[in-house]
C-alpha cells in the first residue's frame, strides 16, 4: 500500500525526553507511533474490511484473525448462612 506522512503537533520538550529515554533501549519514536496507529486500525477497522484492504492491496495472505477470549461464567454466589 501507498505510504503517507502524518503530521501532528506535540510538546516538544515531551518529545525529546521520551526520545531521551527510548534511545539507550533502541527503540523509536516513529516506529512505536506506527504500532500504535496499527493497533488503533486492527481495533476500529472490521475484520472484513482489513481482509478485503490486504486483498486489494495485493498481499496473498489476509491477516490471521484475533482469537477472542470468551466470557467466563459467572460463578455461583456463595450461600450465605446465619450462624446464631
């Protein structure tokens, strides 16, 4: 797919110090802004549109869905006893 640049304003002191602190572990800011926006697209984006965007964009393997966890059951209220 066709690649844009976003722009946003940000404090730039918060900027360099996360920058500061991301550095020695080797990490970027660009490229966690990029996880999270993948994140926000897998979570607002339906499955059948991301499927039919990979499709389209030419990709042979269409993302694996997410596993969603089930609810568990809710568990029996415990019985209360009046002890007299």
């Amino acid at each position: 797919m066709k690649k844009i640049s976003v722009s946003v304003s940000y404090d730039e002191e918060k900027l360099s110090t996360i920058k500061l602190y991301l550095e020695p572990k080797g990490i970027h800011v660009e490229d966690e802004i990029i996880n999270l926006l993948d994140t926000l697209y897998a979570k607002n984006v339906p499955s059948s549109v991301r499927e039919y965007l990979c499709l389209r964009s030419g990709n042979a393997e269409p993302p694996t869905p997410k596993v969603r966890r089930q609810k568990a059951e809710p568990k029996p209220a415990a019985e209360v006893t009046d002890h007299d």
